[in-house]
C-alpha cells in the first residue's frame, strides 16, 4: 500500500511526471511491489538521493535549476523488499514560502515584490545539493550556509546544524565534503568574504566534532563547488568563474547569477593545501570550467586531479541560460570531458590528459579507494550532444575500457552511486544506483547495474509508484553485516 499526502499547499498538486523537472509535491512512504530481475542477496542498505523536488510554489516557476526546495529520497533496499520515502527538508525557507505560497529567493530565482524585497538579501539556504551520512547522521548539503541535520531512517528534519559553534559567520559548509576511508575522517570548506574572500578548511572527525585546519586567501570570491582528497592534501581547482558586478545584485535590481563572470584571461589557480594545516602550495594553469571532481592522488613528485570539463562557449551568461532553461533545454550542462590534471609539485608545471571524449558529469568511484589511485570511474553520460544524461558508463582506466547502459526510449538517468559487496574488498567489486525517468510510466524506477559491467544491462529494477524529480547528488548507506 502506498501511503501519500500533500507535503505544502493543496494549489501544489502537480504530479504529472512527464518530465524530470515536474515538481513532486507529495511525500511518500511504502514498500515497493513491483521488482523485476534479482536484487544481489549481500546488496543491504539505503541509497539517499536529493535535489530540487519543488519547482514552483503556488503556481510561480523557480527560475533557475538550482533553486528548488531540497527533498531527500531514502530507497531502502533489505530482506524484506525494496522501500521508499521522500522528505522535503524543513528549512526556514520552506516553512515561509508554503505557508505565504510565494518562491523564496534563489541562486537566480528573485523574491516577489521587486528589488525592495530583494536589496541586501543572500540566496536561501535550500538545502538540495548533496547529503552527508557521518556518526550515524543524515546532513542534507547547500554551497552557501550551514548543512541540515536529518534523521537517516525516518529523514525527519532536526535544524541546522552549526557542529558546536565550528561553523561561524557565514556558515557555509560545501556540498561535497570527502571522507577519508582509511581514519573515517571527513573534510570539507566553505567560502567566506569577511574579512577578505577566503576559502575555509574544515575536519569533522568519526565523532562529529569538527575543527578549522586552514585557511585558503583568494583574490576573488568565486564559484567554488568541490574539492579533492589525497593522503595528504586538501587540493582545490580554483577556476575564473567569480563574482564581478556585484552592486546590481546588493540593491535588488539583478539576481545573484548575474554577478557572476567566467574569465579566462585569470587562468585557474591549483592549490594544495597541507591537511595538517602546513605551508600550502599553489601553481597556475590555463583557464579551466568545472563543478564536480572525482577524486585525487599522490603518484611520486606528482598530485594527480581527476574532475569534469567544461567548454563555456559564450562564456557564464551563455552557459547559466541553459542552467535556467532547464525545462527546456539544459544544453551543454550534462556534456562534460572527464581529465586528469597530474601537478609536479617539485617542478610546477601541469600535464592534462582527456580519458573520456563522451559528454559526462557527475563523476564517481568506490569511496574506499578514496584519496589512492583508482582504476575505476562512474559517469553519467548524455548519448547525444547536448541532451539530458541517459547512460550509465564505467571507464576502466587500466585498459581503457568503457562499458555502457543505455536508457530505452527517452529515459533519462542521475549520477551513478556505488554500493560496495560487502563480501569483497576489491576496488569495483560492487553495484551501481541510480534512479531512472521513464516519461512514458510518468513515474521513475530504482536501477540497481553490476560496477564492472553496466553494458548487461539492469540485473534489478525497482518501479515505484511516482517520479522522482531529477536529483543532483547522493550516497550509500550500507547496512551493519549480521
């Protein structure tokens, strides 16, 4: 039986499903029934996805792709069956817009009631970019402000969560925060502009106590969404998308999008900063356009970088036009070029190579190789040029290999997550998640593929009942071994 009740305004009913972007204004909670193929008997645990799930409130439009409210999906999968629940969580900026029915103020989404409404007003904290499970804990993750603490199980909303007064001032708390396998360690920054624009390292321990390591000056304050994690560095790829027309956006007049200017006359900037809070290093590169990386290592004299490129023809305001048509068109936004930057810290220069000539995003690997070599990298690809991401691939990085699902009709798919087999300690041993978008159901499915050889396509799926907007990140949650 599913159980389903409105989670806002009865005027928000819309759950047609058509596309991946339709907002889903229910929560729900219920076992589900229809499970095609055999889910793995050691495949225990719960696969946690968030995004924007409202895209418009009382019938106004977000404006941009990153301004909906964040509504967490827990797919618990265990002997008993596969089950689902979804959860908006309850921020304050949730609380006000469902009970006023007007949109919060976004990345690009204004206030209604013009620039008086809007003057010297930062973007809400809508808690909708990625989650965090540390100490037993579910954090839901925003750029600019302090994570969301959430119960794992029930994905009740407890507050913000400030880790004892560690995170000060702004507050801000990255949405990629990376956990060190070996010592269960997780560390993350924030941007800061007081007194100056500076980056701020942080170190949450196994215990979630959480303790300032170092921090990072920088000349501009700038677009900063994700970081690497080696053995011994916290290395950050700091691109020239930065805040350039910023008086406009403070009286009101213009979003905060609009601030923002990609300049590659600046080149991009590789810092290395010491994890035991030691002298950092920083080398120049050409101009480079980024949001996610996949992970970082220390081979001999060199630190190598693996991310996602991007080619912003037309610059930011080119680009972020796709960011807002995301209804329509999302263009190049899921058409990245998977590379390696290798920096020769005793030399100082930087070797780049391309791994991957298909357009991809959202990069992954199996987390316990973290801050090592990985051989294996998990992409979400679009198989057109500029279309919505619709396949699942693994690049073997040892023998070049990619093997690849496709999605059937227009199914469109989101970041592959790896859940490691318990039973093995090998590197890809495992599976890989990911929620589907069948428009023809009007519903999305739970697609559970073998790491090492998606190209056989799903050996379960897991239908639900609804769709699930597009979510933009995840993780695992593996369940204690009996």
């Amino acid at each position: 039986m599913t159980v389903a009740y409105s989670a806002e305004n009865p005027a928000d009913t819309d759950t047609s499903g058509e596309s991946p972007w339709d907002s889903q204004h229910r929560e729900f909670d219920y076992t589900v029934r229809d499970v095609e193929g055999q889910i793995p008997a050691a495949l225990r645990g719960a696969l946690y996805r968030i995004g924007p799930g409202r895209l418009d409130v009382a019938g106004h439009p977000m404006s941009h792709i990153f301004d909906g409210d964040g509504m967490v999906s827990r797919v618990a999968i265990g002997p008993g069956g596969v089950h689902y629940r979804n959860r908006y969580v309850r921020t304050k900026s949730y609380a006000k817009s469902t009970a006023t029915g007007k949109p919060p103020k976004g990345f690009s989404t204004q206030r209604l009631g013009g620039p008086l409404a809007n003057a010297m007003r930062f973007p809400e904290n809508m808690a909708n970019t990625s989650v965090l499970v540390h100490d037993d804990v579910l954090y839901s993750l925003w750029e600019g402000g302090r994570p969301h603490r959430m119960d794992p199980d029930t994905l009740h909303t407890f507050g913000p969560e400030s880790f004892g007064g560690a995170l000060k001032r702004l507050g801000a708390f990255s949405a990629h925060p990376k956990v060190d396998p070996s010592t269960g360690e997780v560390f993350n920054f924030g941007l800061d502009f007081f007194p100056r624009p500076m980056i701020r390292c942080y170190r949450l321990d196994p215990r979630g106590k959480m303790r300032g390591i170092a921090t990072v000056p920088i000349p501009d304050l700038g677009f900063i969404h994700d970081f690497a994690l080696t053995e011994r560095h916290m290395v950050f790829v700091l691109g020239p998308l930065v805040v350039r027309n910023p008086v406009p956006v403070a009286l009101g007049l213009r979003p905060f999008d609009d601030a923002l200017s990609y300049r590659p006359d600046m080149g991009t900037t590789i810092v290395l900063v010491p994890r035991d809070g030691g002298p950092q290093q920083r080398f120049e590169h050409e101009s480079l356009f980024h949001f996610h990386v996949t992970n970082a290592f220390e081979s001999g004299d060199e630190t190598v970088v693996e991310l996602v490129a991007h080619h912003p023809a037309g610059g930011w305001v080119q680009w972020n036009k796709h960011l807002r048509d995301y209804r329509g068109q999302t263009g190049p936004a899921f058409g990245g070029t998977l590379t390696r930057l290798s920096v020769n810290r005793r030399v100082g220069w930087v070797r780049t190579a391309v791994l991957n000539d298909r357009g991809c995003e959202f990069p992954q690997l199996d987390q316990r190789v973290t801050t090592g070599e990985h051989r294996f990298s998990y992409l979400a690809e679009a198989s057109q040029p500029g279309g919505d991401p619709d396949s699942i691939t693994t690049i073997d990085h040892r023998t070049g290999a990619a093997g690849r699902h496709i999605t059937d009709g227009a199914g469109t798919i989101c970041e592959p997550i790896f859940a490691p087999d318990p039973t093995s300690s090998a590197e890809g041993d495992g599976w890989l998640l990911t929620l589907e978008h069948q428009p023809d159901r009007k519903a999305s499915r739970l697609l559970i593929l073998r790491a090492d050889r998606p190209g056989d396509g799903p050996i379960a799926t897991a239908a639900l009942d609804h769709h699930v907007p597009m979510t933009f990140h995840g993780a695992f949650r593996s369940a204690p071994r009996p």
